[in-house]
C-alpha cells in the first residue's frame, strides 16, 4: 500500500482511479492508515464506517473495472461533519442528548455526495450543537491544531478542517452560519467556501428561508473544493432556498488573469476588533497582492450595527432550533447554545423587524461595493490560534468581547450579506500559524469567486512566505496531548464499541 497516496489532492486521486492507476480500495485503506496514525494526536475524526466504507471502495474497484459511468467523486473518501446526518452512522452533534443518535437517512448534501461516488469514511469533530467556533464537546472531547495540539482548531467545521490539514481525508463537509467554514479553514490552512444561499440544498435547516446559514466543501487546495463543490449542487423540494445549477457552470474552473481584477481590501469592515498581529500580516499580504491586479485600494462598506443585527437573526434561527429542547431538557445544552437562548429571551417583534432591515441595508452596501470592484479581501480572523482549553477569545487587542461569538465578527457580517466568501490560505502570521485570506466575491458569483481564488493561490506558490503552510506530520504522529479531558459520556458508555459497525469511536 502506497502510504503517500492520502497527500495527492482530490482532483488528482479521481484522475488516478478513473485510469486504473489506483484502486478505490488501496486509496481508503491508506486513509485508514493515515488516520489511525495521526487522529490520536488532533483528534479531528470521531464516529467511522470503516466496514461500510470498505465495502463500498470494492463496489467502486468493480464500477471502474467494469467501464461503467463514475460520478465526479467516484471513489474518493469522505469526512462528514457530525452535524450532518448520515444513515447508520452514529451523528451527536457534539451533545450529550444525542450521544445515541444513529440517523436512518442521509441529510440532503450527504445523499447528493454519496450519488457522486463519495465514500462516506468518517465523522468528523464539532463543538456542542455546532455552536462556537472552538471544536470541542462533551462526547468526544477537543480537536486540536495540526500545527500545536494544545491550540484551537477553529469551528463549528474544525474536525473537517484537521482532517483536511494532516491528509486524513481528501474532502470534507461544511457548515457556516457566522463562519464556521472559513474560520477553521484558516486556522487549519485549509480552504473553506461559504457558498450563496440555495447553491447547495439544506434539508435540516429549521428556518427554510432563512439565509445565514448554509452548508458548502471543504478542501486542502480551490481545486479540490471547487470539485466538491460542484458535486454538491441543485435543489431539493425540501429546502425552498435551493434552485437548479449546472454543475458545468462551477466545474471545471474557468482561467482568470489576475491583472484585470479589482480587489477591495479591509482590515475590519470598519467595526471588527482585530488584533495588531493580524492588521500587520493582512498589510503584508495586501502588498504582496498589489502588483498582481489592475487596482487595490481600501474600501469603506459603511455597514451600521451590523453586530446587533447578527445577534438577533442568530438568537431568531436558535430558538427555531432549540426552543423545546429548551423547556424540556435545558441541562443537556451546552454553555453557547443557552447563551443564544439567552439573548432570544429579550428580543422583540420591532427588534427582529430593524435586523431584518439593517440586513437588507448591509447586503445593498456590499452589492454597491461590488459594482466597483470583483472582489474584496480581508483577514478571516482576528487572531492567531487561542488554547483549545479557552472556550473563545474573550479579549482583542484590550477590548473584552460581548458574547462567545463576538470575536467572530470578519466573518459574520460577511453571512449578513449572504455573499459567497472563501478562506484561502497564505501563509503564516507572526506566530508560525496558518494565515487565511478571506476573498469574498458577488452575490451568486460563486464560479468567478473560485477561479479568481484559484489564480490567487497559484500566484501564492511561487513565493514560500505565501504559499500554503503544512503541518509536522512526523512530530504529530508521536504527540498524544490530552484532548478528551472534558468527555463527561463517551460513546462507548452506550455500548458502542470499536467493532466497524458504524458507530464507533477513534
């Protein structure tokens, strides 16, 4: 078995089994390996289906064997984030009142993932109920960064992301309401691309037209990820956001010149608290990118209280969510779940009338913005990687944050706008921790959104200070840091058992 094969990028190990050049089969074993090697020191996988999964690559063996159509995923292995469902695999949630929870069917995006050939390998790490981006859980304990165990990994996506970073997986799945793809995209040194609302279908959201939360790919390169993502695609009856998409219009990417675009930039949108550090790195980077394009200058956005208005669309979408449980069962949510709870309790009808409006405002301000420019960047966070052991940055720069998600600002008043918005890496800050470039595109521009990113991150090789940052694979294989110290009922407690029947724990 070719040990190397996990660190080939997706597109590439779907050019090798559609040749014959690999097996489905040789690829998830070494996925497996890779796994079993590097997990125990990030702790990124939780739940696998190794036994199902196994199955399923020798079926794909014979598909190729036979000449048959593949999908544009065929045979390629998959993490799935657990707040997504999928049928006979254990799906918690990161939470206690789910830590049983085995799915009779896949979510919409898992079905449409799986069609295209997708092996479903893994579950990959949350925080409680997705709420927070710090990836860490009463189930399954903390994920911790590739680069320094001891730090954060990012969230709601930061298994994924992990995952991703060490070569695990070739792919993983997703989620963002307040910037859950991009932020452990960049912590990681990953990409993660918040798409527009309705491009990829959402079955389990609770508010059907609600636009701040949606679900989209995750991979090491744009490539990878724009092949996901146009995987990922089209509309199901369930979700009334979504609507048809030909795939072709994402795959494959269109060539961009950078020489031609217009690139707004921003430190803070104007009302964020960013860390010294990052402003310095974000200019760096800014300078770096000027000869590249045919302008670059700061944009003001003028965005109001953007903050406020994501307070209560976020509290607004969380009662939907959790209200019975809420009343019923409160002990079994997390710490940031009742704190949304808690800031649903005093809103009003007139308050959640001014969010919606100032939302309207802010997405009308972003849509001037991008009749002057082709993209706008800024940094996807405000700071460098905190110690999983701190439930969120409570402090920037001197200034005490008003709630858990707070610190999260770069990337929620990008939600508010609902435009699509990507974390590429670039890099590394002051610390030697991945750097991620948010690059935010038109509204529905997705395709030129992930050709422009791609052109940017080709141009991003050339030069080492900006080129993707990897992690020490050999120093992860021999670390074991305590990252299970807040698991207060393993799975296993209920009887599940490491016994490759879809419900095991790593």
């Amino acid at each position: 078995m070719d040990q190397t094969l996990p660190e080939k990028s997706a597109v590439e190990l779907r050019r090798l089994i559609g040749s014959r050049q690999i097996s489905p089969v040789e690829l998830l074993d070494a996925c497996i390996a890779r796994i079993e090697s590097i997990n125990p020191a990030i702790n990124a996988i939780c739940a696998t289906d190794f036994t199902r999964a196994r199955e399923a690559a020798r079926q794909a063996e014979a598909q190729v064997m036979r000449g048959e159509p593949l999908g544009p995923l065929h045979g390629l292995p998959l993490g799935v984030k657990d707040l997504q469902d999928t049928a006979g695999l254990l799906t918690t949630y990161g939470n206690v009142r789910l830590r049983g929870n085995v799915p009779s069917a896949d979510n919409a995006l898992v079905a449409r993932l799986r069609a295209a050939g997708a092996i479903i390998t893994a579950k990959t790490n949350v925080p409680d109920m997705g709420a927070g981006a710090n990836t860490r859980n009463p189930v399954w304990g903390a994920t911790g960064n590739p680069f320094n165990p001891a730090l954060n990994a990012g969230g709601s996506s930061g298994g994924s992301a992990a995952a991703l970073a060490t070569d695990m997986l070739p792919l993983c799945t997703g989620s963002d309401t307040g910037g859950s793809l991009r932020i452990p995209a960049a912590l990681c040194g990953v990409v993660g691309l918040r798409p527009s609302p309705g491009l990829v279908a959402n079955d389990a959201r609770p508010l059907g037209w609600s636009v701040i939360s949606v679900l989209g790919p995750m991979g090491r390169n744009v490539l990878d990820t724009a092949l996901m993502f146009a995987a990922s695609v089209g509309p199901d009856a369930r979700d009334p956001l979504s609507y048809p998409v030909e795939a072709s219009t994402l795959w494959p990417l269109k060539e961009v010149d950078l020489s031609t675009l217009r690139v707004g930039t921003t430190e803070d949108f104007g009302l964020c608290i960013v860390d010294p550090e990052i402003r310095r790195v974000f200019r760096q980077r800014v300078e770096a990118i000027r000869p590249l394009v045919a302008s670059c200058e700061p944009v003001d956005l003028q965005l109001g209280d953007a903050d406020r208005a994501f307070d209560i669309l976020r509290a607004e979408s969380f009662v939907a969510a959790f209200a019975d449980t809420w009343r019923k069962e409160p002990e079994t949510l997390g710490p940031n779940v009742r704190a949304n709870m808690d800031i649903a309790a005093a809103i009003t009808l007139a308050d959640r009338a001014w969010a919606h409006l100032e939302q309207t405002r802010i997405a009308r301000q972003f849509a001037r913005a991008f009749e002057q420019y082709d993209l706008i960047l800024a940094p996807t966070t405000p700071v460098t990687p905190f110690p999983w052991t701190e439930l969120y940055a409570g402090n920037i720069d001197g200034q005490a944050m008003r709630n858990y998600y707070h610190w999260l600002g770069l990337t929620y008043v990008v939600t508010l706008a609902t435009n699509p918005a990507l974390s590429l890496p670039c890099g590394s800050d002051e610390h030697g921790m991945p750097f991620g470039l948010q690059v935010i595109g038109r509204l529905r521009g997705d395709a030129q959104l992930m050709a422009a990113a791609q052109a940017l991150e080709q141009a991003f090789e050339a030069t080492p200070a900006l080129r993707r940052p990897k992690p020490d694979m050999d120093a992860l294989r021999t670390a074991r840091p305590e990252l299970k110290s807040i698991v207060t009922h393993p799975p296993e407690a209920d009887g599940f058992r490491d016994s490759g029947d879809g419900m095991t724990a790593v």
